[in-house]
C-alpha cells in the first residue's frame, strides 16, 4: 500500500508543475501585466507612469523568469515574477489581493463556511440519488421506472438558478421558514445553511440519479449477477451485497470531481445567498479582476482535484483489491 501511494504521489506532484506553469503562462506570458495594469486602471485614462508604478507596487516590474541584474545566483532566481508569484504558492504563500488583505488568511476564514455548506449536500445527495437509483433500477421496466427517469430528466432540465431563485421566493419570503441570505456565526449559522443545502441537493438529484441507475442497469446484466440468482439468493441480496459493490468503482471516479466543491464552494449558491465562502471569494475577485485571488483560487482547485483523484485510487484499493498491484 505504501509503495502504490507514492507511485501516485510521484504522478500527481509533476502534474501539479504542470498546473502552476500553465497557470502562470496563461496570467503573465498572454496576459502581461501592463495588460492587468490597463484593465485595472482603465484602457482610455491610462498613462505609461501610471502602469509602471502599478506594476511597481504588486511586483510586476521583475522580470519573468531570470533576473540577469541581481547580484547573486539565488536571487537571479528569487528575485522574478515566477518565483514571487507562482512558485511561493506551494508552501501556501498566496499574496495580498488588491486590497491589502492577505489570501491565505481570507481562505482559512472562508473555508469553513463552504464546507458547512458543501459537506452536508454532497452527502445527503450522494446517499439519496444512490438509494433512488438502486429503488428505480430494482423496479426496472415497470411504470414506476418510467415516471422516476421521466421525473429525472425533467429536473435535469430545469437551471440551477430556478431552484436558487424558486427556493428564496417559496420557502424565504413567502412561507418565512428560513433567512433569504446572509450567514451567522457559531450554532446560529444552521437556520442560514437549511435552504442553500437542500436546494443544492434538489438542484443535483435528477442528473445523479439517472447517472447512477445507468450504471446499477449495466452490473445487473452481467454474468454474475444472474450466477447470484441461479444459485437462489433474493433479489435484494443481489441487489446489495453484489451489483452494490461492483458499482463502487465508476462511482468514486464520478465522486472526484465533487471533493474540490467541498472547498471551494458553489460559486452560484454562495453569491445568491451571499454567504461568506469561497465560492463568492472567487466570484468577487473576478468580477473586481483581482488576478492574484483568481490565480490562488485556480492553483487550489487543481491541487484539490489532484488529491480528490489520489483518495479516489486509494479508495479503489478497498472496494478491489487487485487495483494494488497495478
């Protein structure tokens, strides 16, 4: 087990590189920074003092990669935009926004609200589409299943922004059951957390659930499964303790692409419900064009989906095995 973590280690940490240099390419080398200046200080008033002590004041003026001019070979190296910038990101070191705030404090305050939020939609959804799914598929080919997929479709086909929008005008304003937006601190933050969770898990119900039963209907056609039945065991043991287990794989891989959500955040849900997490975070800073929030907060997802795909081969090791030795 040991030696299987580090090949994935050793995988994932030059994809990570990888990540940082296009990252980096993507805001400096295509975008330049007096491209930032300019949008920042406005392409038809701006003028070439003002970009340069723009750039002089973020420590944009350095040059990208090799500082020929500093006096020692460490700092030739240090003293760039790459090292400041991008390369200080791997031990946490993200900057100060445009603002003055540091980002690396403003994430550790905002984590812990798109977690409350995420964490407790991810879960409840991933355990209801599941059952939901494992129910349509046990009653496959009746009307039953037929109105359930039709049901599915229909709320896949509806945006997000009508639950959103939907839910603070039924639930908020009308019925009064819960705040409308806004967040409170310690165990005053739940009657703010209800109505954003179970939107969210409305909103994803039908596309997971559709997901899933595709793919309980394909391990229920497979050779073992009618071996299980052949050798008189229920239907609902066959059910759970063999077509269960055997979906596990294809659903942690589609698991992965949720862990970074659970830092980061829905992006719509906080906005609309102006909760204080990283989700409004990134939305603001794009909106502000505050280029340092937004290069910390693409650095992050990739670092969280990256470990989301390690938890998710280690997870495969215990649903098979077998994985271990490839």
């Amino acid at each position: 087990m040991t030696a299987y973590l580090l090949r994935r280690l050793l995988y994932a940490f030059p994809i990570l590189i990888g990540v940082n240099l296009v990252t980096f390419a993507l805001f400096f080398v295509v975008n330049t920074p007096d491209d930032m200046a300019r949008m920042q200080l406005g392409i038809k008033h701006v003028t070439p003092e003002a970009i340069a002590l723009w750039k002089t004041e973020r420590g944009y003026d350095r040059p990208l990669f090799w500082n020929s001019a500093a006096p020692t070979l460490a700092t030739r190296v240090s003293d760039t935009i790459f090292f400041q910038k991008s390369a200080r990101m791997f031990v946490g070191d993200f900057g100060a926004a445009e603002d003055g705030r540091d980002i690396r404090r403003e994430i550790a305050a905002r984590a812990l609200p798109s977690l409350a939020i995420a964490l407790p939609t991810f879960l409840l959804g991933l355990g209801l589409s599941i059952t939901l799914a494992l129910f349509l598929t046990f009653f496959r080919g009746t009307r039953l299943d037929f109105w359930g997929v039709a049901l599915c479709v229909a709320m896949m086909s509806v945006s997000s922004l009508f639950y959103i929008i939907g839910g603070q005008y039924l639930v908020a304003k009308l019925w009064r059951l819960t705040p409308i937006s806004g967040f409170g601190d310690g165990m005053d933050a739940w009657r703010f957390l209800i109505l954003p969770v179970v939107i969210g898990v409305i909103g994803g119900l039908g596309a997971s659930t559709r997901w899933y039963r595709a793919i309980f209907l394909e391990e229920a056609g497979r050779d073992y499964v009618r071996t299980a039945r052949a050798r008189g065991l229920s239907e609902a043991r066959v059910f759970f303790r063999h077509i269960l287990k055997n979906a596990m794989i294809p659903i942690l891989t589609g698991v992965v692409a949720i862990i970074p959500l659970l830092f980061l955040g829905a992006l719509l849900t906080e906005s609309f419900f102006g909760i204080p997490g990283l989700g409004s975070y990134t939305i603001d800073a794009i909106q502000a064009q505050d280029f340092a929030v937004v290069r910390a907060m693409v650095f992050i997802g990739a670092a969280l989906y990256i470990v989301g795909l390690i938890l998710t081969d280690l997870s495969y090791t215990l649903v098979d095995p077998r994985i271990r030795l490839s």
